[in-house]
C-alpha cells in the first residue's frame, strides 16, 4: 500500500528548512528519489538536504555534468545523483549507484532513468512548481515501506 502527503513549500527558504527537517530522519541505506520538472526546485533541495548531514557544511553543487557527487555526513555518505544525461539502467551499474543504496543515503534526481534498479523501500518527492507564485513548490511524498512512516512524523 502506497502512503501519500502532500502540502506547499511557500518560498526558498521553506524548501531549505523542509530539507533540513527531511535530513535530521535519513540514514545510510535511505533513497530519496527526486521527480519534477526542470526548475522545480529538486536541487535546491538536494543542496540543502546535503549541507544539514554534513559537519562542515561544503559548496554542494548540481551533478548534472559529473552525474554523481559523493560527500561525507555527520552519518556516513551521501550520494547525490543527477540521472538527467543517462539513457538507460546499464550506465548506472557503471556509476556504482545500486552499491550505494545499501550503504548511503541516496538522493536522486531524475530517477525515471533508474527503471529495475529503483530501490523498492525507496521515499519518493515530487515538486512542482506553483503557477500562481512562482516561489511556491507543491510537494508531494509518496512511500510503501512503513520505515518512512516514522522518519515522516516531522512533518505533521
């Protein structure tokens, strides 16, 4: 059975502190799959996601071009992935991708790219952004595995 939430991000600043709140409940072995389109704000997220696991937060930039970033947390290793360039499942075995959902947390973007490979106990985050006020991101999550009913209580 699917669990659903959904609600609004109202600004930048709403997004970072959701972030912030998503990444206190993550741990190695956490998949965060991003969907939405161009300019939704799944970066945005990323970055600040990534910042709050870290103890000297870092520049977090987009892996559009190098596709993975890997950097060190509080709590082990997060990959933050952009799956934007791949054509298909065979070139994210290359990354080292599928390794990386048993022993980090994982966020990715774009995860369409993904196909079999997705994780199954996976969070799912889609946004899409507002058309009235451009800043707003309506956001929705999505999950079956009951390990993200307790990591989600913050956000009631």
């Amino acid at each position: 059975m699917t669990a659903e939430r959904s609600f609004t991000l109202t600004s930048p600043e709403d997004s970072a502190t959701f972030a912030t709140r998503l990444g206190e409940t993550l741990a190695p072995g956490d998949t965060v799959l991003f969907f939405g389109p161009v300019g939704a704000g799944k970066t945005h997220i990323c970055r600040h996601l990534v910042q709050s696991l870290q103890d000297m937060p870092e520049d977090v930039p987009s892996p559009t071009f190098t596709l993975v970033q890997v950097y060190d947390g509080s709590t082990g290793t997060i990959w933050h992935a952009d799956l934007y360039r791949l054509s298909g499942p065979d070139e994210i075995e290359e990354l080292g991708l599928t390794d990386a959902f048993t022993d980090a947390i994982c966020l990715v973007e774009w995860p369409e790219r993904l196909g079999d490979l997705t994780p199954p106990d996976a969070l799912t985050l889609e946004l899409l952004p507002d058309k009235v006020n451009e800043d707003s991101r309506q956001l929705t999550l999505s999950w079956t595995d009951p390990k993200w009913d307790k990591k989600l209580e913050m956000l009631k």
